[in-house]
C-alpha cells in the first residue's frame, strides 16, 4: 500500500528509520535502537546482536566443552569462571547498547551492573583458584603472556566496574552529578577495550601449556567466536554516546 506521498509505506516507514536499500549488511553504526513499549530483554537480540550471543555462546560451549571431556582437578574451574564472567561481561554490553531514553537507560543500567557484579564474582574466583593452585605447586606468577594480559584485564575491568558504580550511583564521589556524567564516555570507551582485551587472553589462553597438553582448546575457534562477538557489538555502537555526531540529552544513565 502506497502512502500519500506515493511511497510504499513499508519503504517509508524504513527511511524514517534510517534504513534503505543501500543498508550494509551488518546494518549502520548505532542503527540498533530499543523501540518504545519493547521489552529490555528484546535488546539481547536487537540489529546484530545475534552475531555477539552466537560468538559469545560458541565460545563458552567451546572452553566448557573442552574442559569437561578432560580429566577434572582445581584448576579447570579457572577456565569455566573466567569463560563465565567474560560471557556475562559481554551480556552486559549487549543488553545496554540500544537503551536511549531515560526510563530504558535506567532499567538498562541496573540490568547492565547486575550482570557486571556477577561476572566480577566469577572472574574474582578465577583468579583465586588459579592463584591457589599457582602456590600447591610453587607455579610462576604473571609469566606468561596468557597471565600477563590477564591480569592487566582484571586491574581495567576493576577500575571499569567502581569507576561505573559509582559514577551512576553515587556520583557526588565526582563532586557532582554534572561530573560525574562527563566521564561516561570515557566509562563506555574502556568497556569496550576490557571486552576486547578479555577475548584476546582467551586467545592467548591457547597458547599456554597446560591448554596444548590438556584442554586443546583452538586458536583458530577463538578468533572465530570472539570476531562473531566483535561483529555483533561494535556496529550496535552509538557514536552520540561518546560526544560526536548529534548532540543526545543527558538521561542520567550511561547507556553503551
């Protein structure tokens, strides 16, 4: 059916979005927005989320996978927490990008820090139980270039989550609401960075030991999953968000 414009109005209705024939393929940067009235949860799926949860879960089935057909002892819960905590971090980003007005960011921002908090304990454990195991069997520390990006990532991701919880929560630790808001970009711009740090010391994972002689987890299978979950999240980015482009209110939630 044509409007009066004489346009088909399904072709209309896609300009108004912004869409049109000459869409790429993976859809435009920032294109993933949360209609109105739609579900938080529809955001796991929005525009090319779908390439993120398919990178996202081939990864953690491929570390889990692998870790159970092996013999079990302490330090294989090191990679199923780790798997875990990088697969919530990940959830967390997906689940906020397509928030934009201020009752979405806000039930964004709480659903985004709830899985945040999980994925911390998850990788908190990590840590412990590798440190552990480090010391039962007088093993180096921070060594290899697996455990060196590694640790790196967990003092970013720590600095990440207070940063955040507090800019959104208490933001007069700042000073201000004002400030605290200015540093959002800045909150946004490093998650992105721990993600890609978290996926290259899974990569750099499967080149230690005791992976080539245990767990024969694949480096090729890792890149493959963690460029699914690049392809998913980076297009779904909003440009607006970091201060270019259009000019966006301030909702007084840091929406990725």
């Amino acid at each position: 059916m044509a409007s009066a414009t004489g346009i088909p109005e399904n072709v209309e209705a896609a300009a108004q979005r912004g869409l049109g024939e000459e869409e790429p393929l993976l859809g435009r940067v920032g294109a993933a927005s949360q209609e109105d009235g739609q579900p938080l949860y529809h955001n796991f799926i929005i525009g090319t989320a779908i390439l993120a949860q398919a990178g996202i879960l081939l990864l953690t089935a491929l570390v889990w996978a692998n870790v159970f057909l092996s013999p079990l002892m302490l330090f294989t819960a090191h990679p199923i927490l780790n798997s875990s905590g990088l697969f919530l971090i990940a959830e967390g980003i997906i689940i906020l990008q397509p928030t934009h007005t201020a009752e979405q960011k806000r039930h964004g921002t709480i659903a985004h820090a709830t899985l945040n908090g999980l994925a911390a304990a998850a990788l908190i454990a990590g840590l412990v139980v590798i440190e552990v195991n480090k010391f039962a069997h007088n093993g180096t520390h921070f060594e290899s270039p697996h455990a060196i990006l590694g640790l790196t990532t967990y003092i970013l991701l720590l600095i990440q989550s207070v940063v955040g919880f507090t800019q959104y929560f208490t933001p007069k630790v700042f000073g201000s609401v004002d400030k605290a808001k200015s540093i959002y970009k800045w909150h946004r711009l490093s998650g992105y960075i721990v993600l890609v740090m978290m996926l290259a010391t899974v990569a750099a994972a499967t080149q230690t030991p005791f992976n080539k002689n245990a767990l024969h987890i694949r480096l090729w299978a890792v890149l493959v999953s963690s460029g699914l979950v690049l392809l998913g999240v980076i297009p779904r980015i909003k440009k607006q968000k970091f201060g270019f482009g259009t000019k966006v209110q301030s909702s007084g939630a840091f929406g990725q």
